[in-house]
C-alpha cells in the first residue's frame, strides 16, 4: 500500500489540492474484485444499501436517508434546490464554497446566495438570527428574496472549525424559525480527525437537517453521501436527483466506496495522515519565516508569499493558488490529503 501511495513522489511533489491522487488502494482492490458481478442500478443494489447501514451506524441516525451522488458542486446544487422554494435564497459565508468556487452554480438553478461576512470562515447564529429578523421586519420584504436555508461546511472553505458550542447556536436558531440548516462535508474526514475538533458524525446528524459526507477529497475515486437523519424531510429526493442529471446508472460504484470508507474507521483514519503531515509542513513554515495568511487547524495551510518567491517554488513544488493580495503579493495554499507522504513533505520542507 505505501508504495502505491508514494508512487508520484519521484516527480514534482503536488499539493495543489486534496483530490489530486486516485484512491485508497483497499477501495480499488474491492471495486477489481467486484467488477464482473451483476447488480441493479440506481444504488438499489446490495453494496450500496450495506454502505446505507454502516452510515447509519456511525451518524447514529438509524431511520436517516442516504443518497450518493458524484460532486460537491453537484450535491450543493441538487440538495440547495431541493430544500428552497422558488423566492428563497440560502444564506452562507462570503468565504463559502457556494459563493466563489462553484461558478455560480447555486444561482443558475434560480436561487440567490446571500451572503454574510466571514468571521474566521464562518458565520454566527446572531448573524443569521438578524438577517431573518430584518426580513420580516422589511415592509417590502413580499419583493425580497427571503432566506430560506443556511449553509455552513466543516471544515470551512478557509479550513476553520465550527465548535460544538457554535454549531448547536446555529441549529438553535434555524429550528426556532423552522429554517433548514445544510452542512458541506466535502473535506469532512480531516475534520473529525484534527484533535482541535470537538463535533462528531452524531452531534452533525443531530443538529443539521441536511449533510453530505465528502468522499472526492478523502480517499474515493469520487462520490458524496447524502445524509436527511430525518426520514422524508425531502420528497421525492431521488426523482430530484434524477432530474439534475446526477443519478448514477452504476450506483454501487459510489455504494462500495462508501461502504470500504466506513469498515474499520477507514474514513476517519485517512483524515489523520492529512493533519499529521500538514502540522509538519505549518512547523516548518513558521521555523523558517513564512507567513500563514490565517490560522486554521486541519489539512489546508494559506501561506503569504511575494510573487516572486510564489513563482520561485511553483517550479519545484506544485501548490494552489487562493487569491491576490495586492500587486505584489498573493496567497498560495498547500493541501495535504489521505495519501500525503512522509517523503514529498521532507522535499518540501527542503525546497522552503
């Protein structure tokens, strides 16, 4: 297994994001040893409703519904759309995925992103208790967009944490005004692995109404899981699905990933390797005079950099790159992932 997790070390090492590697290989064994079985479609068949169960099992949510489809983007959009009415919009984080990284993609199936100021990469339940109160304060509030849904992700798009403490604020909030609150798990595996992280599968299954577990980003070749822990909150989910393009004809494709990702702690043991390596490269940043762009606890590291020295180490190590400062200077990410190695950080660490 370590030589197939290595085995890109000898070229420039990349840690542009935390998809760029294939998959776990015990993913690849079981999907090679499967391959030439017979089984319905749609995630009807055996494998998937197996990796239904062990979800189950683990958000402690024995009568949820689970859905797999094969994006976030794609899961953001089907699940946003499926949960707003036509005149609502989903409030999020001016850092949101939703808002910057998805191409508008929220806003083409006719919802508005309205958009609240970050703090840390998040936002508050008194931030969303006072947009909801200033709408139904608004006398013009009938020609409004009203707010319909919340969205948080855990990590969040900047790699902070929601406490424990502020994610039941949040939920507190959203149930008093009957409001869906939607968590974006796409790197949700190096969440729950980082030591700072006091919010478990079942704290999420208990306080959100909607969540997705990524799978792209932590060790599948792709697939999310859709988790509703309250059976039928979505009617007819599955059609939605369908209607979006997003139902996959091979459904047991994602149904036996998600099943091996969730044998044996498989998902959370794959986060650790990712925070393990990224505290090793934050280490090294600091000890040699880098400056971190902002803090954060889990597998993405913001780092500040000239652009000069920006372009220096881009051709001996390939990063990320998050977003112009000013004419001189720009944030690089550095991203570790499940299949991080030990040999490409040493390169690294080197190269800095």
């Amino acid at each position: 297994m370590n030589d197939l997790m290595t085995s890109g070390s000898a070229e420039k090492p990349g840690f542009a994001s935390d998809y760029m590697e294939g998959a776990h290989p015990e993913i690849l064994r079981r999907l090679a040893e499967t391959n030439m079985m017979k089984s319905s479609g749609y995630g009807t068949d055996a494998f998937s409703e197996a990796a239904r169960d062990r979800i189950r099992a683990a958000c402690d949510a024995p009568g949820a519904d689970v859905y797999f489809l094969a994006g976030g983007t794609q899961t953001n959009a089907v699940v946003i759309s499926a949960l707003l009415r036509s005149y609502q919009g989903v409030l999020s984080a001016d850092t949101g995925h939703i808002c910057g990284h998805e191409a508008g993609a929220i806003e083409l199936g006719g919802h508005k992103v309205i958009t609240l100021p970050n703090r840390d990469g998040k936002i508050t339940a008194e931030q969303i208790a006072a947009v909801q109160y200033a709408w139904w304060r608004d006398e013009n509030r009938e020609h409004i967009v009203m707010p319909g849904m919340v969205y948080i992700s855990q990590p969040t798009e900047t790699g902070t944490l929601y406490s424990l403490e502020e994610l039941e604020s949040i939920s507190a909030v959203c149930r008093e005004s009957d409001t869906p609150l939607y968590l974006d798990g796409a790197r949700l595996a190096y969440a729950l692995a980082c030591p700072e992280n006091d919010v478990t599968l079942p704290d999420i299954a208990r306080l959100c109404d909607v969540f997705y577990i990524g799978g792209t980003k932590c060790g599948a070749l792709f697939g999310e899981a859709v988790v509703i822990p309250r059976f039928g909150l979505i009617p007819g989910f599955f059609s939605i699905i369908k209607q979006h393009g997003a139902l996959l004809a091979k459904g047991r494709i994602a149904g036996i990933q998600f099943d091996t990702l969730f044998t044996d702690d498989l998902y959370r043991r794959l986060g650790e390797n990712a925070i393990r390596t990224a505290d090793r490269i934050r280490s090294a940043l600091r000890e040699k005079g880098y400056a971190l762009a902002w803090e954060n606890p889990t597998n993405q590291i913001f780092v500040l950099l000239d652009r000069e020295k920006a372009a220096e180490l881009s051709e001996y190590v390939e990063l990320g790159f998050w977003e112009n400062i000013d004419a001189e200077r720009c944030v690089m990410r550095i991203a570790t992932s499940w299949a991080t190695s030990d040999e490409d950080v040493d390169r690294l660490i080197e190269l800095l």
